[in-house]
C-alpha cells in the first residue's frame, strides 16, 4: 500500500529541471522582445518642435495671404 500523503519540506520540494527550463525560455523570448522593440521604436519618425513651430508659422502664414485676398463686402 501505498502512503496518500507524503510529508513535504525545503529538502523535497524544488522547481527542478523543468522549472529551470521554462525560466530560461522566458528570459530568451523577452531579450528577443525587447531587441524587436528597439528596432521598431528606432523606425519611428517623431517630428521635432522646430518643425512643428515652422509648420504653424507657415499656417498663420497663409491664414493672413487668405484674409488679404479676400474682398471685403460693405453692402
């Protein structure tokens, strides 16, 4: 017969080999995580405020060129 419980303690109790295993696989699969999202956060183009100022401005710009140009109507 055999005994239905077993006692259990520090000495009898441990991940093992496949505890080990399964560790290490997730270790590789998040460094190689990580190096793909390097590289696709390097691709991404994030426009700079220089650009960005130099965009309004040429907004305020034309905004001014359409207000001149256009007629005004004193009917």
């Amino acid at each position: 017969m055999l005994p239905l419980a077993i006692p259990l303690n520090d000495d009898t109790v441990s991940p093992g080999f496949l505890g080990f295993g399964v560790f290490l696989a997730l270790a590789v699969a998040t460094v190689f995580l990580v190096r793909s999202m390097n590289k696709q956060m390097k691709k991404i183009q994030a426009p700079r405020e220089a650009d960005l100022k130099q965009q309004e401005w040429e907004r305020a710009q034309a905004a001014k060129a359409a207000a001149a140009d256009k007629p005004a109507d004193d009917a």
